[in-house]
C-alpha cells in the first residue's frame, strides 16, 4: 500500500469508544488490549481508525485506545514490527485551512502518543456542498505529507470523479495517492465501486474495504425475527428479508468449506483485490476474522456469490458522505 507493507486483511476501530451504534463501555478495554496483541500476534498490522471515532466526551478514543495499545504490545513483546495506523481527520466546517487540517493531523499524533501516522486520510469530501473547502483539505493532506506527518495519504467515501480529480492534483504536487477507503462488499458491489476499483487498479492505489460484512447482515447472526439492538435495528428490518439469495449461498459455501459466513465474505473482498478492514470489539469476533486469512475462494465460488448478490432485491444504503 503505497511505501507500507500492510496484511491482507486489517482490523477497524469504530466500535473503539462509540456508545451511540456499538454500546462500547470503558470495561471494554482490556479486552481491547486483547483484541490489538491478538491480531499482532497473527500477523495483523494494519489498523483503521478516525480523529471522529468515540461518541460524546469520549471523541477521539479511538485512537487514544490504539496509541496504548501499540506501547503496551511494544513493550510487552519488545516488538519493533511495522504498525500502520491509517487514520482519518473529518472535513468539520470549521476545518477551513490547509493549517487547521494539519493541526488536525498533530492532534492525532498527540492523542496516540506517536511520532509519524502511517496513511492520513480525508474522510470525506465536501465537493458536495462546500467546494472551496475541498482544496484546502487537499492542500492539508499535502502539506501534512511534506511535513513527514505521514508516510502515505489516502482518501475515504469519494467517487469516481472526484477520487480522479484528488489523484491528479496530488500527482501534480508530487504527493502520491495511496489508498482509496469505500464501503464494499457482496452487499456494496454498485456501478460506483466497480468503477471506484477499476480507478484503483489503473492507478496503483490500493482500494480499502470497510463494512465488508455490511454491519453484520453477511454474518448470518440475524434475520428479519432477531434483529440488532441500537439504530441498525431500522436498517436490518428493510435489507434483511431481500437477502435469502445470498445469505443461501454465503451458507452452502462456509458449510463446505468449514468456514463461518463471515470468513466467507471477508475473503471474498480479500480475492477482489481489496484490504477488508471488518471491525472488531470482541475476542470471538477477531478470532472469527482472521480465519478469512491463509486460503482463498475459488473462481466458481466467487461467481456463485456474485450472482446471489444481483438475485437479492435489497442492498447496502449508500455512506451519505459518499461524493460522485
């Protein structure tokens, strides 16, 4: 990914300090901690997280969770492996400087505890509504680039034609673009993504997955009688009874390859040439992830898939910060 060695698969954070959609709590953590060393130990490297991530007066947790876990793993196991925090600064409003997203950026930096982030991404655009703005935070990632901030930059929710546009302003500041964040899975496979993925691959920038089990709906967990708590509940109940055609095949598969659903769908994304970045709050669930890794689907697989997905009615509701 760009200048960085980064696993196959990395681990998201958003659940780390967000009460509102996850229920985290605080006594969470040392399970956390657990979580972090556990992917380490199993050749994860690659961690996502936001300066957005943790709800309330818990804002930034996120990635105050992360900065203390890689001291507490780095001086447990007396490690020096490669870590790569790929974090990502919010376009607020008041964010209106190539200055003030740098500032950003050192916040970040602070919250952590670390010297250098391993990709800064912007996390969303603002051509949508506030245009002006777009350059400057562009200008931000530049300058926090060429401060040595950062070791790579990336971009989350941005289309074809503005992922294009970024690119080549970049390009032409001598700033490569090194990541490109897009919610995709069997449930997020729509003309954009396809088209966001060609980009991608024609440019040598590495498209990150996140919601690769489309909040859980691709997990087999639930159904349309036990639904999540918390807001996912609404968006279940509408998505959920058009998804027999793929949840049907995302069973066979796992049944005979003795994996679960999830490994299923995350290898998928991995075999589309994606970085799939599941998010993890408990044990079970990072255990459960990491046996997506070390074996692939096979191409009659990946096309059985694909065609359950276009037999199901329902599909994932586009990120709202998504641009064209």
């Amino acid at each position: 990914m760009g200048p960085l060695s980064v696993s196959p698969m990395g681990f998201g954070t958003w659940a780390w300090g967000n009460q509102l959609l996850w229920g985290y709590q605080e006594s969470m953590d040392n399970e956390l901690q657990q979580i972090f060393n556990l992917a380490m130990d199993n050749g994860i490297n690659l961690f996502d997280t936001a300066d957005s991530y943790g709800t309330g007066r818990l804002n930034g947790q996120s990635e105050k969770l992360l900065g203390r876990f890689i001291r507490e793993f780095q001086e447990q196991k007396g490690s020096q492996r490669e870590i790569v925090i790929a974090t990502k600064f919010a376009a607020y409003p008041w964010r209106l400087t190539p200055g003030q997203f740098v500032s950003a950026c050192r916040a970040s930096l602070d919250r952590m505890q670390i010297e250098q982030i391993g990709i800064g991404q912007l996390h969303w655009s603002t051509a949508n509504y506030a245009p002006l703005q777009e350059f400057a935070l562009w200008d931000g990632l530049v300058a926090m680039y060429e401060k040595d901030l950062v070791k790579a930059v990336g971009v989350s929710n941005y289309g074809p034609k503005q992922l294009l546009k970024i690119h080549d302003y970049l390009k032409d500041r001598g700033v490569p673009l090194c990541s490109a964040q897009v919610q995709f899975s069997l449930l997020s496979t729509g003309k954009d993504q396809l088209e966001i993925k060609s980009i991608c691959d024609s440019l040598g920038i590495r498209m990150i997955a996140y919601s690769p089990l489309g909040l859980g709906m691709l997990t087999g967990k639930y159904s349309s009688s036990k639904l999540p708590s918390g807001p996912r509940a609404l968006l279940f109940k509408q998505i959920l009874p058009g998804l027999d055609p793929l949840l049907s095949s995302l069973r066979e598969i796992a049944n005979k390859r003795r994996k679960t659903m999830s490994q299923v769908a995350i290898n998928w994304c991995i075999c589309k040439g994606t970085v799939p970045i599941p998010g993890v709050k408990t044990i079970k669930q990072a255990e459960e992830n990491l046996g997506a890794l070390g074996w692939r689907l096979s191409s009659d697989e990946l096309l059985q898939l694909e065609d359950a997905a276009n037999e199901s009615p329902r599909r994932m509701i586009q990120n709202i910060f998504q641009t064209r």
